[in-house]
C-alpha cells in the first residue's frame, strides 16, 4: 500500500520495532534471572481442576454418602464443587432437609470440611434453584414489572374513568399507581395523578377535545424461584433495588451468624427474572439520571408516539436500569460476600445491563455455554438428531475476560457443556473442543454442568438433573473422565497464570443497541446474542488472529494513556490501540475519553465517526458540543481504504477495515490462523505462553511466525503432559516456529529466558507408511456396568459389540474389555503409535500388562514404543460406551426411573424424555486398530523447522548452498510464506528467487 504525503508511515522494519517495543513493554516484568529453573508445568491446585455444579435434589443429604461422592470426585480429578440446592426426588420426601436450617448447616459445614481434607474447596449458590428469592421475600421487596394502561378522556363526559391495574391478580398483590398522565391532540402533556380520587376514580378531564391518558402501576412480578428446593421456595425480590437486597441477604446474616463455613464464593446464576421492569424508587433514580422527568414521556416509554423519541426514552429507561443492577445488586452483593471473607462468582449474562460493566463488579465473572457445537476436527462425534445447536457467539464468549483483564481478576468461570447433547449420548470426546473453545475465549475456571448427588441405594441412573450432561458416577463413561479432568487441569494450570497479553481494545457500542424502540426492558441473553452483539468487522479481526478485549464506556474512565498505550489500573495490561467498530450513537463522555486518549499518542481507530449522542436529555446542546468535538478532526488525509482525521493535538484513523486501520498503528496480528490454528495468549512469570489448538480436519505441519522472542521455547502437550525445547529462528522480533498438531489436538508454546538445562528436546514426528492392523481372534470381556454383564464373547474380526446381534450386549451401558494376541515381527525403531480408529466411546490401553493411559478423543491415538515387544505381544483395550442403550432397554420395558418433582425429567426439546424408540447406540470398538511406526526427530537445528515434512510441501524454495549439503527446503504454499520467505528465516543467506514480479511469492 501506498500513502500520500502526510502519512505517518509504517515500514515494515517500524511496524517491527513497535511490536518489539509493545511486547517489551508488555512482558519486561516477565524478564527472570537466567539462573532461575524455568516451571515447566504449574504446581497444580485445587482451583486448577475442573470443578462441577453438585444438584443437590431436596437436599435430602446424608454424611455417609456424600462422602462416598466427595471422595470419588477428587480421585477422579474434581477440583471443587458449588453447592446448588433444587427440588427433590419422589419417594425420599422425608428425607428433605429445609434449605438454611439447623440440620442443613450443619450438613453444609460437614461437606466444607470434608472437601478441605481432600484438597478440595466448596462454592454455593447464594440461594436455591435460580433466580434469588424464598420464602421471605415479601411483596415490598418482590421484583416488579412496570404496567400501562391506556384511557381516553374527553371535555364534558359524564362517566368518570375507574384507574385500577386490569390483572386482578397482580393487584391483590399491591401495584401502587406511580403516576397518570394525559396527553392531548396537539402536543399537550398534563400529569393529573392528584386528580385521583379515593374510589380511584379520574376527576380529571380537558377543556377541550379527547385526550389520551396512561396510567404507570408498580406491579408485583409474580415470578417464582426456578427448580426450588424446600425451605428455598418463593418470589424472586427486586434486584434493582438495594433495600431488597439487604433484605434478601438478611436471612443469610441470621444463619452465618457467628459460623465461618469455610465458602470460597457465593454463586449467582444467570439472571432470568423475567418481566422485571421496574422498581421502587426506579422513578426518582430515572429522573435524577437522566435529568428530565420520565412521566412526561410515559406514552413512548409504551410505544407510542415518534419513534427517534420513543428509541431515546428507551435508551435512557435501559442505561438507568442497567446502572441500578450494577449498584444495587452486584457491587453491594459482592460487598456483603467478601466481608463474610468469601468471594462472588457471577453469571451476568441475561441482565438487562451493560454485561461488561456487570461482569466488572463481581469477583470471579462467569459465562456459560448452551447447546451443542459441531467441530470439523476429523473423527468427531456429532449426534445429529440429538443436539440442540449451540448458539456460541465468539464475541458473547470473550465479554466475561474482558472484564476480568481489564479489571485484574485472575479467575474467569464457565458453566460449561449445559444440554450440549441429549442426555445419556454425550461422550467425552464431545466436551474436548467445548472446553478449548471457552478456554480460547479467556476462561479458566471450568465448572461441569453437572453433576448430582445420588444416594449409593438409589436404582440406577441414580437422580438426576434435568438438563444434560450427567458427571457422577453412574455414568458409563465415569471410569475414564480423568482423561478429560487431566487435560482440563492441565490447560487451567497454565491459564491461571500471569495475565492476558492482548492488543487491542474493541469499543462494545451497547447504546446502538439500546436505543431502539422494540420491547422494554433489554435483557441481554446467551440465546440470541448474535443480535444484540453482532459486530461482522470485529469477528473477522478474532479470525484473522489479532487479540483484543472489549471495553464498556464506563472501563474506559478506568484506562491510563501512557507512552502510546492504554494501561489498566494494576498495570499488568497495556493495549496498542483501541477500535471503535460501526457506531451511531456514542456518550459525550466516551468521544471525550477517545480524544484523550488520540491526544497521549494512542491509536484510535474508528470503523465510522459517530453520528449522534444516545438519549433524550439536552438533546441538541449534546449534538452540538458533539459537532464542536469532532469539526476540530479538520484535517483530512486519504489513501485507499484509510482516511486519517487530524486535530491541532490529535489523529483518529479511520477504516472500513480496520485490519488495515491497525496495520497503519503498527499493531500486528498472530499468523496462527493462517494454518487453521486458533489461539490464546498470556504472559506469566515464567514468560510468555501460547495456546493452540486444531479444530480443523487436517493436520497441521507448519513453520509459523510469532509475533515474539526469548532465548528458549518450549513446546507442552497438556494431552499426554509431555514436553520438550524447540528451535526458534528469530529475526526482526520475530521467531519461526515449526508446528505440527492433528486435527482434535492442542499445545502449548512457552517463550522464556530462565534456565532450561533440565528440559529435554522436544521430538517432531514423521509416521512411516508400514502400517502394521492388529487383527484376528479377538475376546470381548463385559466386566463393569449393567443392567447385566453380558457373557464373554470371542470374534474372528473387530467390530463393535453392539454389531453381534446379541440383545443382552444392545441393552448393557459400561466397559468391556477387547483382548487380542498379536505377533509383531521387525520392531526396528524406537517410537510406535497405536491408533484405534473409531472408538465408542472411550478407552484405557493396556499392552502386555503396562497400564498406557486413557484413549478418549480424537485423534485416538497413544504411544507405544517402550511396550511393544519383537514377537507376541497381549493388547487389551478397555471400552466404554454411553448410558443411551441401558437407558433405551428401561423405557422400552417401563421401567420407572423418573422419579422427581417439579419439571421431572425432559429431553433435549424439554419434552417429556421417551428413550424406548431409539435405536440401540452403536458401542465398542470398531477400529481399524494400527500399529504406526514412527521417526522421531529432535528438533535441534534451524534447517528442521523445514526440512521435515515434506508430505506438506507443495513448493520446494532454494535457501541457498552454504546450509550444508542439502540447501533445499520444502514449504508449504500459503499466503503466510509470501509474507515471510525472503526474511523471516535468516539463515545466514537471502533466498534465491527465480520468481517473476507477478508471483504473489515474489521476494
């Protein structure tokens, strides 16, 4: 690209020494005394592990068998669990014990101290099922909905209009009048409340013409608290209220008392209290805020009228409620928490509220992920007609880290994997990428959904949560879930640590979305997220590979310009630049923050310049101060696809697109999703880490610039737990990074300057073609599981057991055990894979007696080189299926098993659950299973970040003769090489190009 006279221009040796410096700036607080033993994997603790939702059914709770599932759980890998009290199960009601009373305190305080001997720690929901509320919740302090009704009076009528709430159920709860007030045919606005009489009679009337009037109720909301447990029961109070919070909590004071349980957080699920549209006092604060009085305007507020108005009283009735949730509920709820020496952990979404903000006041912010997602990784299960697609925005994922790196909270939680498959039909392998898709988002602090607590004598499946997936120990895949909880403790451990590295801060323009004139009350849900956040421009720079943060107006009053950056208040955060995508409406305020910030040397880049100032209030002296602000950006400089706006004392760049707006700043972004590899990155006191992951179907084998440098980098498996040094070729503030990775796999990369003398070499890897199928007889053993064990089977070829046509094997959910005798002739290296091919569903190895671990996602391979003898040789692999076909074979023969009040048990469609027309589940092992000779090699020169693979190359590139004897090095043809060859290796000589100026790999 070209620029006329007047740019500041970026070339590519400036755009480097800006990363350089950025990321020096950045991560100097990482620089360690090389001395010093780099920390490969972090110490692991408790809140490493995945922790998971404990249902606890009529919380008719016993010592006995609560630690029978405490002490499965942390055998497994749990690191903890959040105490969630919901309704009971039928036939034990005598066994209920009422939420917060004596007996269940105590039960409380028995599962703290239980949990604490075994390394684990207890969170709880600061109420039962959701949302907050009980039995004490009283109509003064219940949520309240906001009602209008509509009349017409007229000059000289005789009949005196009755203005009483038309929901006579509402009404004999209370619904105080807040105001009536009249509207006549030419503009006229009357309030005429004191006209009302004491038979709540109108008396009011015009002097002429028929004037339309509204009267505003306060009415009871009337919602209940969702799947509430005993002793929980009762309306939901008014979260915009503060008075009704302390009331709320009240009961919680009585009983915490004198008692220090030992609680790490307080929970709050997503907000769902539905219809709440007002509050006491929502008036005077609206007025105050706002500035101008809201009963003049009651008949927008309703629809009704000029619609820019209507938008605009909207915009404003929304910010307002917004303000109040957040000063009302979750500062002063996190408050009452954290002087009970606990903390909160928060799920914002569903407020109707700046989520940002929400998320901003609370000590852990947690998102959630609903529905089921399909990966293209090669081998994934995708039950097709039994998931509900997941409505995953991207960008709705990474609002809860924004927050928490803005703010410098270190935890970021999800309730993860909540129906993202039918119940009983959601494998392991199908929880992998949900993880490393929250995980690449910023979270960790994983909490399953979930797991319930099930008395031992209870018939199997146990009790039972409504909504899928089931972690406990009845599930048939229970004897392999630590494959999944090592690797997720694994990640976690490492994306704990430090802080986020990001760029890029990204405006979030929520009053575009506010100011509309559909509905009332916004409440800004997982479902549907696409539409109240939906940024096009935005989603392409988080797939073109640059990291960023949204930020809220208010964030932006937190940020500190400083040496051309934005740093948070801790200081642990410094952005390059901030991006303002499509935006109508912008605060005086925020225009003001962004000048600031323009004028401190920042880059401010903007999609477009805002148009307009959101709400009603001053409308045309805010318009104006607005025009003042931005006529001083007189100055105008063009390019393609660039325009730069220019003050005495600051620049703005604007930009269609704004990967060509950061080019200019000289922010770059990660090469990673060149190759299909999807990113995190976090800096941390051993150095900088990266997270990769392949959700695509093929596998990667690329040399791949980073966008950073240390003396050392570390490749780390958390799969296998593995590690080893690689090379890294750096030039210009970059390093070369030989990649490999299979489709369904993830890495780490760690840059670091500490000693690493103890850390071996990692082993790239190159499978031969000699493939060597273990087949022949072999033995099916069914040895855990139900309703029966099937008898031993043998088979003169592998396949699934579900394919013997034996009715006792299409109805049995557990593990059974396929052994085969093989003889293995030749073993001439040191490194063999065994991959099992299609595996239903999971599976632990075992060859010749040697116990090699868990097999549980895709790809279904593991190592096994040390093992494998030259001769006959004993594999015996371990397969566990799905609950699906036990389940099917009790519906089928009506046998009771939903036993629960309240919503029972549905399926996936929250229609009454029917297993007995499904067909039975394929299970087992259907292999092809292979032995795969592999080579090993370590990656300890520069020439090996090319010189393997060549399976990839589709173009073979002359590096020169003085690389030894071999000076040619295939590379795989991608737009990434055209931006790299000719530099970015630096072998000690420049490439030799025999490509014309029209190649788009020209030098």
């Amino acid at each position: 690209m070209s620029f006329f006279s007047g740019f500041k221009k970026h070339s590519n040796t400036k755009g480097y020494m800006l990363v350089f410096m950025a990321f020096w700036f950045l991560f100097s607080s990482c620089e360690e005394d090389p001395a010093q033993k780099v920390q490969v994997w972090p110490e692991v603790t408790n809140e490493m592990k995945p922790w998971t939702r404990w249902w606890w059914m009529g919380s008719a709770v016993n010592e006995s068998d609560l630690t029978y599932v405490l002490e499965d759980f942390a055998a497994r890998g749990i690191g903890g669990v959040e105490i969630a009290p919901i309704y009971g199960a039928k036939g034990y009601e005598d066994q209920y014990i009422d939420f917060l009373s004596p007996r269940w305190m105590e039960i409380l305080q028995f599962v703290v101290q239980k949990s604490n001997e075994l390394g684990m720690e207890v969170d709880m929901t600061n109420g039962t099922g959701w949302p907050f509320g009980g039995p004490h919740i009283t109509n003064d302090v219940a949520a309240r909905r906001l009602i209008m009704q509509e009349y017409q009076v007229s000059a000289g009528q005789s009949e005196q209009p009755l203005i009483l709430l038309n929901d006579q159920r509402r009404r004999e709860y209370g619904a105080p009048l807040i105001a009536i007030t009249a509207y006549g045919p030419n503009g006229e606005i009357e309030l005429v409340t004191d006209y009302l009489n004491e038979e709540n009679k109108l008396t009011w009337q015009p002097k002429s013409g028929t004037w339309d009037v509204i009267a505003a109720f306060n009415a009871h909301n009337r919602m209940l608290v969702k799947r509430a447990a005993p002793g929980g029961e009762g309306y939901t109070f008014d979260h915009l209220n503060a008075p009704a919070l302390s009331h709320y909590l009240s009961r919680f004071d009585e009983v915490f008392e004198g008692r220090n349980p030992g609680l790490r957080c307080f929970f709050n699920d997503s907000y769902e209290v539905f219809g709440a549209s007002w509050s006491y006092g929502f008036l005077d604060e609206f007025n105050s805020r706002r500035g101008y009085d809201l009963r003049h305007f009651f008949r927008e507020l309703n629809g009704q009228g000029d619609t820019e108005i209507i938008a605009r009283v909207k915009s404003d009735y929304r910010q307002t409620m917004s303000e109040l949730l957040i000063q009302n509920f979750s500062s002063q709820w996190t408050a009452w928490a954290n002087n009970k020496g606990a903390k909160t952990r928060n799920q914002s979404h569903g407020s109707p509220a700046n989520l940002i903000d929400v998320y901003a006041t609370v000590d852990i912010p947690e998102i959630e992920t609903f529905g089921g997602e399909y990966f293209p990784i090669d081998g994934f299960f995708w039950d097709e007609d039994y998931v509900s697609p997941a409505d995953h925005n991207p960008l709705f994922l990474k609002l809860a880290a924004s927050a928490a790196n803005i703010t410098g909270k270190r935890l970021v939680s999800c309730e993860t994997f909540t129906w993202v498959g039918e119940h009983f039909r959601v494998p392991l392998s199908q929880c992998k990428p949900e993880a490393e898709q929250v995980f690449l988002s910023g979270v960790n602090h994983i909490f399953y959904h979930g797991s319930t607590y099930s008395p031992q004598e209870a018939m199997w499946p146990g009790w039972l949560f409504y909504a899928s997936v089931h972690f406990g120990p009845t599930n048939s895949f229970w004897p392999h879930v630590s494959g999944l909880n090592e690797y997720i403790t694994r990640c976690q451990s490492i994306l704990q640590q430090g802080t986020a590295a990001n760029d890029i801060l990204v405006y979030w323009p929520l009053f575009d979305t506010w100011q509309s004139e559909e509905g009332l009350e916004m409440m800004m849900a997982v479902h549907g997220s696409r539409r109240w956040l939906n940024l096009p421009k935005i989603q392409s720079l988080l797939d073109r590979g640059y990291a960023f943060d949204f930020v809220s107006d208010s964030l932006l009053g937190t940020l500190t310009p400083q040496s051309n950056k934005l740093l948070t208040i801790d200081g642990q955060n410094a952005y390059s630049a901030i991006v303002v995508p499509k935006c109508h409406n912008m605060p005086l305020k925020t225009l003001k923050k962004l000048i600031r910030f323009a004028e401190n040397g920042v880059p401010v880049i903007f999609e477009n310049l805002p148009k307009d100032v959101p709400g009603l209030s001053n409308l045309e002296e805010r318009r104006n101060i607005m025009r003042g602000l931005l006529n001083e950006f007189s100055e105008e400089v063009q390019s393609e696809g660039l325009t730069l706006k220019r003050s005495s004392r600051a620049e703005f760049i604007l930009s269609d697109d704004p990967e060509i707006a950061l080019a200019y700043a000289g922010v770059e972004r990660e090469r990673f999703t060149d190759v299909g590899l999807k990113y995190l990155r976090r800096h941390s006191s051993e150095g900088l880490y990266y997270y990769l992951v392949n959700h695509t179907p093929d596998k990667i084998d690329a040399v791949i610039p980073v966008n950073f440098t240390a003396k050392h980098v570390i490749m780390l498996d958390p799969q296998t737990g593995d590690y080893g040094l690689i090379p890294a070729n750096s030039s210009n503030g970059k390093s070369n990074l030989k990649i490999q990775a299979r489709s369904g796999e993830a890495y780490f990369l760690l840059f670091t300057d500490k000693d690493v003398s103890d850390v071996p070499q990692w082993n790239y890897r190159k499978s031969l073609a000699d493939e060597f199928i273990v087949d022949g007889e072999w033995e099916i053993e069914f040895f855990e599981g139900g309703p029966s064990l099937p008898e031993s089977v043998k088979i003169g070829g592998l396949k699934p057991w579900t394919e013997l046509g034996n009715a006792q094997m299409n109805k049995f959910s557990g593990t059974a055990r396929y052994t085969i005798n093989f003889n293995y002739e030749g073993k001439s290296h040191p490194e063999y894979l065994l991959d099992l091919g299609n595996v239903m569903h999971s599976a632990r190895v075992i060859l010749n007696g040697n116990d090699l671990g868990l097999v549980w996602s895709p790809p279904y391979i593991i190592n096994v080189g040390e093992y494998l003898k030259d001769g006959e040789n004993v594999l015996e692999i371990e397969v566990a299926n799905l609950m699906a076909n036990r389940i099917r074979n009790m519906d089928i023969n009506n046998i009771e098993w939903q036993l629960f009040h309240e919503i029972n048990f549905v399926n996936i469609r929250y229609r009454h659950f029917d297993a007995s027309d499904w067909e039975v589940m394929p299970s087992g092992l259907e292999g092809p299973v292979k032995i795969i000779p592999q080579i090993n090699i370590p990656a300890r020169t520069p020439g090996d970040l090319v010189k393997d693979g060549k399976e990839e190359a589709e173009l073979v590139f002359n590096f020169g003769s003085k690389q030894g004897n071999d000076g040619y090095y295939p590379v795989q043809a991608s737009s990434l090489y055209n931006q790299v060859i000719g530099y970015g290796f630096d072998f000690g000589t420049k490439p030799l190009s025999s490509m014309d100026d029209s190649s788009r790999f020209f030098f």
